[in-house]
C-alpha cells in the first residue's frame, strides 16, 4: 500500500520561505518519479515541480529560480524548498508518486500554504 504524508505547510509572509517534505511508504521514491502540485481555491491543480528515477527535474514557469525540489534516498522522501514567496503561491501543495510497477499514481492529502502580503 502506497502512502503519500506531506507536512511543512503553513501561514507566511511575502518573501519568506518554507520547506514542504513527503514522506513515502510502499513506493521508492529514486526509482519512481515524483513531484509536487498545488491546487488554490476555485483553480485547477497544476504542476509545480517534478524529479525523475533519474534526476532530471523539471518546473513550472512561475517557481523557476525560488523553488527548489530535491530528494533524500535515505529517508525517502521528497522534498520542496520554497523561497521568495509570493501571495499568489497560496495553495493546497499535494505530493505525487507515480510508480513504475506496479502501475500506479498517487497523490497525499496535501498541505496548505498560506502567503500574507
């Protein structure tokens, strides 16, 4: 059973910054690929970041250069530097896991961040 815990979340101010973590049971998260998406109030969710079994990151156009996704093989988690935070990344941020195989996707129950400006 594929779990997904997020944690890290939180109020802050404009150009402050936070560190999201993922903890994932059931899958690996160096052999898988891995990200992170954020849904605001009445939005889509959309793609914030994402790391391949083989490193090769990707991002959205609006966090390049403030955040940062990385991963710790030992504690297999998954993790999302935030810096330089604006009022509208406002969001629930929800960890994603799609496995190799079996076949699967998965997301966390996600964890709200909150920028005051």
């Amino acid at each position: 059973q594929v779990q997904l815990v997020e944690s890290g979340g939180g109020l802050v101010q404009a150009g402050g910054s936070l560190r999201l973590s993922c903890v994932a049971s059931g899958m690996i998260v160096n052999a898988n690929a891995m990200g992170w998406y954020r849904q605001a109030p009445g939005k889509q969710r959309e793609l914030v970041a994402t790391i391949t079994s083989g490193g090769v990151i990707n991002y959205a156009e609006f966090v390049k250069g403030r955040f940062t996704i990385s991963r710790d093989n030992a504690k297999n988690t998954v993790y999302l530097q935030m810096n330089s935070l604006k009022p509208e990344d406002t969001a629930v941020y929800y960890c994603n896991g799609k496995r190799t195989w079996p076949r699967g996707d998965f997301w966390g129950q996600g964890t709200q961040v909150t920028v005051s400006s």
